[in-house]
C-alpha cells in the first residue's frame, strides 16, 4: 500500500510529497512539530497535542495554518488514508517560504503544514518495553527553550546518535549542576529506593510532554507517592527503576544508565504498571 502525505492543502502520494527549497523550515528549523500516538486508529491525546502546538506557535511568532477542527480533520483523514491502526502521526508547521533571511518572512506570508502517518509494529515495541532499554548520560547543550517543541533538533540527533553507538536507545541530557533534564526524545523518571516517583518539574529547560501529563495522572489513580523535582545522574544510577516517556513508545522501562544496571536491571513493577494503565488515563479521538 502506497503512502499518502498531506503537504500544504494536498493529499501527495509520499515519494511524490515535496516542499520548496526556500521553505523556512528547510533554511533555519524555523517551525515546530507534534507527533501523536495512533492506537486503535484514533489519535491518542490530540487535543492535549494541540494545545501544546498553539503554544509552540504562539512562543515563535508563528501563526496557526487553519483553525483546529480542520487541522483535526487532516490529521485523522491522514491516518485513514495511510490505513494506520497503531503508529504515528506526524504535524510539522513552518513558517512558511520566503527568500532567504534570517528575520521573520512578510506579514500573510503562509505557514507550511506537513502531516505524515505511519504504523509502528505493536508487538515489536512490546518486546522492548518487557526487555527494557538502556540509556546514555551527555550534557545538555541544546538552547534556552526546550520548552518549545522545535523541529531545530541537531543536539538531540547528536544525543541519540551517541546512544546507538553506545548500544543504548536514548539519551539523558544533564545540566550543568549535574541533574538530569529530559531524553534526547522522550521525557525521565526514576522511583527512589523508598518507591518515590520523580520527574523533573515542568519549566523552560524541558518539553511539557504529554504522555508526562498522562503517567501524572496515572500516578494519582494509583496512589503512588510522586515528586517533581529535579534528580541526578548519580541518584538515578542508585534508583529502584527508571523510564521514560514519550508518545512514540508510551512508558519505556530503562534498565541500564552509563552501562550501570538500575536496581536488578529488569523493567521494575512501578514502570510496567504505569505502561499498562497508560490508555486509561488518554484521550482518543
Ligand atoms: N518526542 N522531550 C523531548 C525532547 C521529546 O522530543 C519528546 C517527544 C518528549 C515527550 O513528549 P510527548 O510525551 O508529548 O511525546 C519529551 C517525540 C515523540 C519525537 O520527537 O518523536
């Protein structure tokens, strides 16, 4: 079955799907991304993921391509076109094309909207979450606004390409007093040895993940004791557990950080439960 992408108004078939050289996108990173989950062929979390692109937008001076009820109509026609029942879809919105120049392109100059979907095998990322991954520490040298889910990725690339080589799956950014922020694409967790949950609270240095919203209310449903605060590489390397979350791969069990087994290095109950609770907590559209 052939893909289908939607570019800028039009249904493309994928190897076809194109956007113009000058497109602020291509020239700086100049836009910002969404990707949801995809489960059962409804969007997981959209209007969550929707929210959080209006900010993105809003913070870059950006404006928004069409009102939200036809960006929901694209993004679920785009998931039906492609068949996907479990996988991804994909929002990339830019700032449009203009010549090149580093200030902001004229006033009317269009936004670019780019919206892909793919299936992600189920039972594949079964198996990793019931193995659980392992994890590499760096600094983090990505700039001032994480917050803002920007498609200016390169230190995240960077990060999660120092993971593979290092036979490892993601990466943990560490700050510069030694905490650790966020995943190069997903957010960090550990349960203390007293069976604490800790993530790092929401603010400029990291994204307001949504699956981070939705395990904080998993946590709530079932009674565990959770604080957001900041942790250490050192602290994490002693934890009972520790996982990340992102859409793409929900609640993912880490079982090795620097090569150092966390606690007897098997995905730990907190994390798998909080995996399979997860879709309670969601919103499907
Ligand atoms: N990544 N932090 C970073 C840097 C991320 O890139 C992501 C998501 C998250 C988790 O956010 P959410 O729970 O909303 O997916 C945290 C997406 C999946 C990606 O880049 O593919």
């Amino acid at each position: 079955m052939s893909r289908i992408a939607y570019v800028n108004g039009r249904y493309r078939p994928h190897r076809d799907a194109r956007i113009h050289v000058e497109d602020r996108g291509y020239q700086f990173a100049d836009g910002v991304y969404e990707v949801c989950e995809v489960r059962g062929a409804r969007i997981v979390d959209e209007r969550r993921h929707m929210a959080r692109l209006t900010r993105s937008l809003a913070e870059l001076r950006i404006g928004l391509p069409m009102g939200l009820a036809a960006l929901s109509v694209v993004l679920h026609e785009t998931v039906r076109r492609n068949r996907v029942r479990d996988g991804i879809v994909y929002l990339q919105v830019t700032r449009g094309v203009a010549r090149r120049d580093h200030a902001f392109p004229a006033a009317g100059t269009a936004p670019s909207v780019v919206v892909t979907a793919r299936a992600l095998d189920a039972a594949k990322a079964e198996k990793v979450a019931a193995d659980g991954i392992a994890v590499v520490t760096l600094s983090d040298n990505r700039w001032a606004r994480p917050d803002i889910k920007s498609v200016s990725l390169l230190p995240n690339i960077l990060a999660k390409q120092a993971a593979r080589d290092a036979g490892a799956r993601e990466a943990w950014f560490i700050d510069a007093n030694g905490f650790v922020t966020e995943g190069a694409s997903s957010n960090a967790w550990i349960v203390t040895p007293e069976g604490e949950v800790v993530t790092r609270p929401v603010d400029n240095s990291i994204l307001n993940g949504i699956s981070r919203t939705v395990v904080l209310d998993a946590i709530a449903a079932q009674g565990l004791r959770l604080a957001e605060r900041p942790f250490t590489v050192v602290e994490a390397k002693a934890a009972r557990e520790a996982f990340v979350t992102a859409a793409s791969q929900i609640v993912q069990p880490v079982v090795r950080i620097d090569g150092a087994p966390v606690g007897d290095g098997r995905p730990g109950p907190v994390a798998t439960a909080l995996r399979r609770e997860f879709h309670r907590h969601a919103e499907f559209t």
